[in-house]
C-alpha cells in the first residue's frame, strides 16, 4: 500500500481528516482535562495553585516552544513519519503521567505530552488547507475546529466522573488508551500529502527563542512568589525580552529563518494574530480559574462543575462549525461581531462570581465566552491563513500557533498571577473579581482590534 496521497482518492482525504480530528481531539482534550485535575491534583501533591497552574503553563509554553521547529521538521520529514513520532511521544507523555509517583514527574509526564502537541497543531493545519480547495477552506477549518469544541464538552464531563471515580491517574489512563487507539489507525491510514527538502535547522535561533519564551513565562509566574527585582523573576523576564529580540532581528535578516516573521507585513495576517492572542489570553486565563472558583472556592465537585460547562462547550460547538459556513458565504464582519460582544459580555459577568454564586452563574460566564470563542476562532483563523500560499502558508501557520500557544501559556500565568497577589492581600473572592477586571479589559481590547479590522476592511469575503 503507497504511502502517498492520491488527489483524487476522496476516501483518503476523509480518513486523513478524521485522523487529524482525532488526534486534535486527543490533544484538547489532555488540556482541557488537565484544567479540570487541578484542584485533585493540588490536594493530593499538597501544592499550591501558583506552582500546579505549571501543569497548563507549562505544557503549552513547551508546545509554543516547539511550533517554530515544526516548521522545520514539516519540510524535513515525511508526513506519515512525522504523525506516527508526534503520536508516541504524546502516548510516552501520558504513561509517564499516569505512573507519577510525585508532582515534578507529573509535570514532566505533562511537557512531554505537550511536545506532541505542539507537533500537531500547525502540521494538522497545513495537511488540511493541502488537500482542500480554498473555496472549502472556511468550512473545513470550522470543522476541524469543531474538535477542539467538541472535547471541553466530552472531556470535563468524563474527567469529572473519572476523578471522583478512580482519582486524576484514570484521566491519564484514558489518554493513553486514546492516544495508542489514534497512533494505530495513522499507522495504516494517514498519507504523506507536502513534498520533504533539504532544509537546515536553525539551531541558534532555535534555542533564541525557546530561552525567550521560557524566560519570558517562567518570570511572570514567579511575579507571585516575590519582587520583580530578584533573578527568578525580572531577571528572567529581562533575559527573555533580550532573547526574543535577538531572535526577531536574526530572523529578518536571515535568507532562510527558522520562521519568516515577513508574513507580518500581510495586514489580515497581522490583526488576526492580535486578535488570536487577546482571545486566549482571555478565554484561556478563565478556564483556569473557573474550575478553581467552583471547587475550591465554592467546594463542588468536579463532576458538577464539568456539568454546569457542558451547554457552553455545546453551543460553542455548534457555532464553531456554523461560522465557517457563514464565513464561506458572507464573510467575518458578523462573526467578529458577535464573538467580541460573547468575550465582553461574559468577562463583565464573571465580575458577580461571589461567596454565594451557585452553578447556573458558572454555566452563564462559561456560555458567553465559549459562545464568543466559537465564533471567533474560524474567522481568526482562516483570514489569517487562507491568503497565504506554499511556503509562507507553513510559515505563517507555525507562527500563529507558537503565538497561541505562548499566550495560552501567558493566560493562566497573568490569570493565577493576578488572583494569587490580590487574593493574598483581600481575600479569594476579591481575588477572582480582580482577574475579571482583567479579563474585561482583554475583552475591550478584542472588540478595539474588530474595530479597527471592520473599519479597513468592512469584513469582505476573502
């Protein structure tokens, strides 16, 4: 059996699609459920929440971290071999975790998992706009997204039980059975769809930015534990500036960059980054303190909190894969609409999460911003990329996703920093309603950068 896509072979672009959503759904989902085993896993390594939000942080800080090698490992490698590796690390990742016999093993069964993540955030992009007509890209896109909607409504449900059940090592039991299932069927059925050449890695810009981002994170989250001006924090978060710029000015002048930042200078690629950032900064910072907010403060269970998410996971499944068909027909002009208002409306209302908030006012915050994500997140990412073409189109996916993945990793470091320092100062319940302060601010920024965008492109199709 050839390893090679047939074009016209429309079963082989369907299994490839159904692979990659699996696979993507495996990869939100070890996310997501994480998320959901903090306060577990808090009770039983007897860590504090500045130290477990690394779990999150840090997994998807390794993920952004490993994004701008991905662009070099697509071009390098066959496509098949290139699944099969991303799928056993993430496997190895999920063994280690389920078999920790402490916190730092954990957290190091986490990174690992996030390596294969990371692989298959751009690669999953890439394959897909490949094999599909670009008349298609809005609706294929939205139905890929569906499965990073999809897997907040099946996976803190299931976690939930899972964990009041057998504890949060079951969760990793079921990624792996998952993960193993996955890497089984890409074995026999993914196809090698782009062309391997002979590019050079980059190593010095590689470890530029790795020691930015990593830098950059790691400061900001030691904000909590001390003054900025000690070595672990505005050392760190200094040395990470220098770095990333190093690196940003190497690649502008390099003939072949590890990535080409140049495709900044397509203005629809530029704002959609911006807004591609504020949206997780925002959404992603909530999903870390929502659960937190829910058992720890208001002593829930984790089943009940999954249960009071699952009509926001739903409907921001639905209008995931709705906006892609109004996106190919109409354009983003409403979409962006109505996802900045969901981000705003629902960053306002988590200003009322108090001592006495029951479930229905967890479940109305987590359906306005899912809601508002799910409308958002197609139109983002397929003005971003859809213009782009060949190269630059890898280019450009593997820096919208590092930047995702970096300010996914930012948001529930600001999130927990801001909870964390005003909290220790007023209290738990002060401290959410400063996080919330923080993320309507992130909210108003969204709706400011849909703003400018409709003002200079009035959101046309294309």
């Amino acid at each position: 059996m050839s390893n090679q896509f047939d074009e016209s072979n429309q079963h082989q672009k369907t299994w490839i699609f159904i692979i990659l959503f699996s696979a993507s759904f495996i990869t939100s989902m070890a996310t997501t459920v994480t998320v959901n085993m903090l306060p577990s896993i808090m009770a039983d390594f007897h860590v504090e929440t500045s130290l477990a939000q690394w779990l999150t942080s840090g997994a998807t800080l390794v993920s952004g971290v490993m994004i701008p090698i991905t662009a070099f490992l697509i071009r390098r490698i066959p496509n098949k071999k290139y699944f099969i590796a991303a799928m056993l690390i993430f496997v190895a990742g999920s063994w280690i975790g389920m078999n920790a016999p402490n916190f730092y093993i954990l957290l190091g069964g986490r990174l690992v998992q996030a390596v294969g993540c990371g692989m298959l955030l751009s690669f999953s992009q890439i394959i897909l706009l490949a094999i599909y007509p670009k008349s298609k890209h809005g609706t294929v896109m939205a139905a890929f997204a569906v499965s990073g909607s999809v897997s907040p409504i099946v996976a803190p449900t299931i976690a939930g039980f899972i964990i009041d059940w057998k504890g949060w090592r079951g969760v990793f039991t079921l990624l792996l059975i998952l993960g193993a299932l996955i890497l089984v069927f890409g074995i026999v059925l993914m196809r090698n769809v782009s062309m391997v050449s002979e590019v050079r890695l980059d190593t010095l810009s590689v470890l530029l930015s790795s020691a930015g981002f990593c830098g950059l994170l790691i400061g900001i989250g030691n904000l909590s534990r001390g003054s900025f001006f000690r070595l672990t924090t505005g050392g760190s978060i200094m040395t990470g500036m220098i770095a990333l710029s190093v690196f940003v000015w190497k690649q502008l002048k390099s003939s072949t960059p590890l990535l080409n930042l140049r495709v900044f200078r397509y203005p629809k690629f530029r704002i959609s980054v911006i807004l591609s950032i504020l949206m997780y900064l925002l959404c992603m910072g909530n999903g870390t303190l929502l659960p937190i907010f829910s058992q720890s403060i208001r002593g829930y269970t984790a089943t009940a909190y999954a249960l009071a998410t699952i009509p926001g996971s739903v409907l921001m499944a639905v209008t995931t894969l709705c906006a892609g068909k109004i996106y190919d027909k109409i354009g983003s002009k409403l979409l962006l609409i109505l996802g900045g208002a969901g981000m705003l409306a629902g960053s306002i209302l988590g200003l009322s999460l108090g001592a006495d908030s029951g479930l229905l006012s967890i479940s109305m915050v987590s359906i306005l911003l899912s809601v508002g994500m799910g409308f958002l997140n197609t139109p983002i990412t397929t003005m971003g990329l859809s213009d782009l073409e060949g190269g630059l189109r890898v280019d450009g996916s593997s820096i919208f996703n590092t930047l995702r993945q970096v300010s996914s990793s930012l948001a529930s470091t600001m999130a927990v920093l801001v909870y964390t320092l005003a909290g220790q100062a007023f209290g738990q319940i002060f401290g959410m309603k400063a996080a919330y302060v923080y993320f309507s601010l992130a909210g108003i920024a969204v709706l400011v950068a849909i703003t400018v965008y409709l003002g200079k492109y009035d959101g046309k199709k294309r």
